[in-house]
C-alpha cells in the first residue's frame, strides 16, 4: 500500500517581537506566515526552487486547517517539522510546530495546495516531486 | 432546539498592495487579518468591546479552519459575512468572504475561539454576548 | 517658478486590531503600509494603474522619513493626505497622516521613489504623470 | 569629548516567502520589521529586557529614516549592525543592513526612540543602559 509520504524536513525560527499582538503573544495569522516559510525552506532543501520557478509552477493554497494549542512568547525557539503527502492531485503539508525548550506541541497546520501550470490551471504534482514521497 | 447562533454581521474592505504577495494575489495569511478584523468590528457593533476590556476578557482563537475558493487582488472589495454559534464554551465563528463585484465566495473561515479571563484561563462566554445568540 | 507639485489627494482607513502590537498601538512598520496604500490608491485615482502595469513600470522606494508624532489605537480613523512633489528624476510623496477625530497630526511621511522601466533600470517619471503636477 | 556610542551590535537574519511583495523582493516596510527585532535582540543580549519589562519602560520610535540601496530577494541572508548612540534624551539606533554573500549594504535605517515611564511620559534613558555607551 503506498503511503504517499515523504521523511519530515525541519525548520527552526524565533519569535519576533513585531509578531506579538496585543494580548502580548505571537497573533493568530502570524502562524500561517511560519507554516508558509517552512514550505519555501523545504523546496529550497529538495532543490526544486529553481526548477519550479523555471516552469512556472504556482505553489497554490487551497485550504488551511490550524490547532492553536500553546501561546508563543517573544523570543520563544520554535522548530516547524513538516512532512509532505500526496492525496489525489493534492499536495498536503503536515506541519508540526513546537517549542523547543519545553519540547511541546504548539500547534498543528495541515496546509492543502495545489500546483498550477504556466497558463495557471491545475495541473499535477510535478514529477521531480513525487520522488520524494516514499512508496512502499 | 436551540440553535445558539447569532444574525449575521457584516465587514467591508478592499484588498490593499502591500497584502499581495510574489504571486501578485493576497497571501494566504492575510486572510486570518481580514477575520481578525471583522471580529473586533463586530464586538465594537455589539457594544462588547469596551466592557470585554474592562473585564480583562480576552478571545483567543484555538482553531483556524479555512478554505480558499478564489484568488483575491488589488482592489478587490470584500465582504466579510460573520455568524457566531456558541457550542459548549466554545465560541464560533462562521466567516463567509465574498467578492463585492462578482458576488461570488472568495474563502470560508471558521475559527473557534475561547474566553479567557483575568488570570487568563479558560471562562464561560460572557452573559453579555450570550443575548445575541438566538434561542430558538 | 516651477512648483512641481501635485495638488493633494486623500485616503481613508481605520486602524485594525492586528495592526497593534504589544504596546497596545499601530506599530511603527504599519505606518509604512499605510502610506503605501495611499499610493496605490493615488495611481488608479489618476487612472494611471493600469498604464504603468501595461508599460512594466515600477515605482521603488528609495527612501523613506517616517515622523512618529502620536500614538494610534484599535478604531482611530485616519486621513493620508498626499502630495506628490517632482525632484530631479525622484517622485516624492508627502504623507500627512491626521486622527479625523481630533484632527490632530498622527505621522508625516516622506517617501521619495524612482520609477524602473522593463529592465528594471531606472527611467524619467512617465509622462502621463507630469502632467498632474502643477507648473507655474 | 563625550562620544555617547555604543559597540556594534549584530543580527542576522534570512528573507522569507511571505515578505516579498507583487514586485518580488521585500516589501518596503519588512525593512522596519527587521530593525525593530534587532532591536529586541540587542536588548536581550544586554540583560536589559526584563529589567525594561519589570520598570513597566517603554521605547517608542519617534523617527525612522530608511535609506532602501539594494533589493532583497528569498533566501538572502542578511546581517543587521547596529550601533546605539544617545543623543540628549533620545536614544538613537543605527542600523547597517548588509547582504552576508555580497558584503554590500542593502540599507541604512536610524531609528530615534524615547524612553516612556509608567505612566507612559518620556523619561530619561535608562542607567542600566548608559554603561554601554562609551563615554572618552
């Protein structure tokens, strides 16, 4: 049965201070600003930043699904573990932040996307991905 | 059977140019701003602002599920439809973003949100909001 | 004498709840993001947006001079007055940022920009501008 | 002659995704967001951070001047220096951006800032601070 999964690639950052809201931590949409870096520091690791970017291929969210779960404080060392399935034409990317000090969950991101093609229509996900997703 | 839902609020905005991203369409996050926004609209609509303050309540979201149906550009105006329902001591929030021009879904948005209070734990919705969620 | 300058246009906003950061206020960078809606706004008011999308220009920012002069808070509205103002091959445009409420100063902002051509090398102020800056 | 300067202080950081704009490089305001936090940086380094937070100190940006000489592109690293010099009450911060590959100068930012008390009044510069200002 293939699992359609690829290893989990990892991401580290600090909270800034111009992240924090009023209420004095990291704000809500700020999460989704990590989740998308994290993605971009993982194409650039698989080494397909340029290949996409040569064939204008859109990396395109279609849905967000975030579980706040800890507040995060300035400061506050976070690494985004982020592990990439395949599921239809659908490109999903599990991410999983946690605080490195205390080593807990601080929230949850699945991310859906798709991929679009030069004249921005769908299109599959480009091959030179797919070897990254593990068939068993 | 009561429903526990709230009528529908309303938030207008255009999309901006610095929102935009390499893709030249609204970022992904930006989305949970424009939310984020019709939230605090609508507790100033309903009168709850100055006394959630003077209560040190705060809302804090735990959930942020949203799908992305079409692209949003520059200038694009928008509204923001908001339904509260209250489920258990969770309070939610149905968010409906339309194209004003089009008429058409531009993303749906439900965040899921908990009150904290002035030690910052969890606390039932405040009786000042329950009265305009309808019983049915 | 040549002036040089254009007469001065408005643009309206409210301050938003995750423009504010921990100190409770608009945070310094949002200020700039302000100032560049009011730009943008600027060009498609002088029906110049889609011209200088059609002819590839950009308009880059090479300096900015950013007054802080009083705080804004969740819900002020406030009033950018522009004004824009030829320099050599510089557009300047003079922000004036007012509290409508108080009518009181808030900001001034100077932003002095370069426009680029398809190579992104730097080119004269198009044409169809000049003709809105007032010679006398 | 008092020089009232500080060391340099450094901060590095990496462009992300999200803080591009339509025009591909990093929007003119994520230039402020990147002194903003060096400047928390330095606090921390200092010790002074939560002696600030425990004295209920606020420093409020009372002036920006950016000087934008070179594009920021994804992924490019960059290295902020920032020297503090005090200047009557006020506590000016200089900051040198500068592109780890390059060695050149992307910007030039001095930031001017005032102490804020309790009661949120401009006061002195801080003593705990003035140590690290090399008085010859």
């Amino acid at each position: 049965m293939p699992l359609n999964k690829s290893k989990i690639y990892t991401y580290h950052l600090t909270a800034r201070g111009y992240e924090l809201d009023s209420y004095g931590h990291v704000n809500n949409a700020v999460y989704l600003n990590y989740t998308e870096q994290a993605r971009w520091e993982l194409f650039r690791e698989l080494g397909l930043l340029d290949r996409l970017i040569a064939d204008s291929n859109k990396v395109v969210i279609v849905e967000n699904h975030v579980k706040y779960i800890r507040q995060v404080k300035l400061f506050d060392e976070l690494t985004v573990e982020t592990q990439l399935e395949k599921s239809a034409h659908f490109l999903l990317f599990h991410h999983h932040l946690l605080n490195v000090k205390t080593g807990k969950t601080v929230a949850k991101v699945t991310a859906k996307s798709v991929f679009l093609d030069k004249q921005n229509k769908p299109c599959d996900i480009p091959a030179l991905l797919l070897e990254f997703l593990i068939q068993e």
